[in-house]
C-alpha cells in the first residue's frame, strides 16, 4: 500500500515538483521510473556541530552550480518511516517544510519541520546552510543518517527533465 500511495504521488513529481516534493521520503526505483537514471551532478553534504545543532551545507564541485529541487531528512540509519529532529533557520522564500498531510500519506512519522524541501523552481546556489537540531532522545541508538535529494536542469538533460543525485546518507554524529 505505501509503494502504491508513493508511485501514485512521485507521478506527480513530474508536473509539482517545482513547487516542492510531493513525497516525504525517497527511493531509487520510483525516482528512476519517473525521472530517469541518477546523474552525479557533483554535491555532497557537509555537516558540523553548533552548540545542540547541525549546520548542514551543500556543496557541488563546480563553485557554480546551481539546483532547483531538494528533499532533505534525517532518520536512524537505514530507517525511512521517521524522520526525526526539526529544520530552522533556513530561506523560506527558497524553501520549506514538507506538509505534514503528505508525510502522513507516506506512512512517515515526525513533527512538520523534519522534512525539508524546495518552495520553487528558481536556482539555488551551492553552499545552501540548513540548520537542524535533534529531539530528545532522537540518538537514543547511535548516530543518525541525513538524506538528501537534490535535482537540477542541466545541459546533459535536453529532454526537460531535471536529473538528480541522492546524496550518499551522511552520518551525524551524536
């Protein structure tokens, strides 16, 4: 049933995705069914503790690139039903936090800012800084893993449709 709900709503990917993901968790088969095959566009994800939080910074190879789309979370590693901890601090004109109706849909668990995504389709630089702090008891068992989604349009993709990297999950130390 959550593959059905997730296949149902990631076709809506193709025509809604430019004001923010309809989905509140990734996987490669319906990302691939509805987008094409991964492309490594070059980014990579730094993390670093600041005083009970995490500042989590974008990055790309080319100091010029840009994306339009990201789908950001943080779970237990291997986990995708809750994603824990809450996002602030971040550009809300460029970005926001998932609905929580859409996340409820997915069968993931959390409160609303867990889950991070785009608000439009204008470009946005590398070197994005979102800051995400953890619950109480959120690293309970160890440390935790962020996932991160991030598309863009670029020159290889000629057909329309922007390509996309998932992000190895970075680890966050507790």
């Amino acid at each position: 049933m959550k593959f059905t709900a997730f296949l149902a709503s990631f076709l809506a990917v193709v025509s809604a995705s430019r004001n923010g993901s309809p989905l509140c968790y990734y996987d490669d088969q319906t990302m691939q069914s509805g987008m094409g095959s991964p492309t490594a566009l070059g980014y990579s994800v730094k993390v670093s503790k600041s005083a009970g939080s995490y500042n989590i910074q974008l990055l790309n190879t080319d100091p010029n690139a840009v994306y339009q789309g990201i789908l950001l979370f943080v779970t237990t590693p291997g986990g995708t039903d809750a994603h824990l901890g809450s996002f602030s601090g971040f550009d809300t004109k460029n970005f926001k936090n998932v609905d929580p109706s859409i996340c409820n849909n997915d069968g993931v668990t959390g409160v609303a800012a867990a889950t991070i995504t785009h608000s439009n389709p204008s470009d946005k630089a590398s070197g994005t800084i979102f800051t995400w702090t953890p619950n109480a008891g959120d690293f309970a068992n160890g440390n935790l893993a962020l996932t991160a989604v991030v598309s863009a349009y670029t020159p290889q993709q000629p057909s329309g449709k922007p390509t996309w990297q998932h992000l190895p999950d970075t680890v966050i130390p507790k």
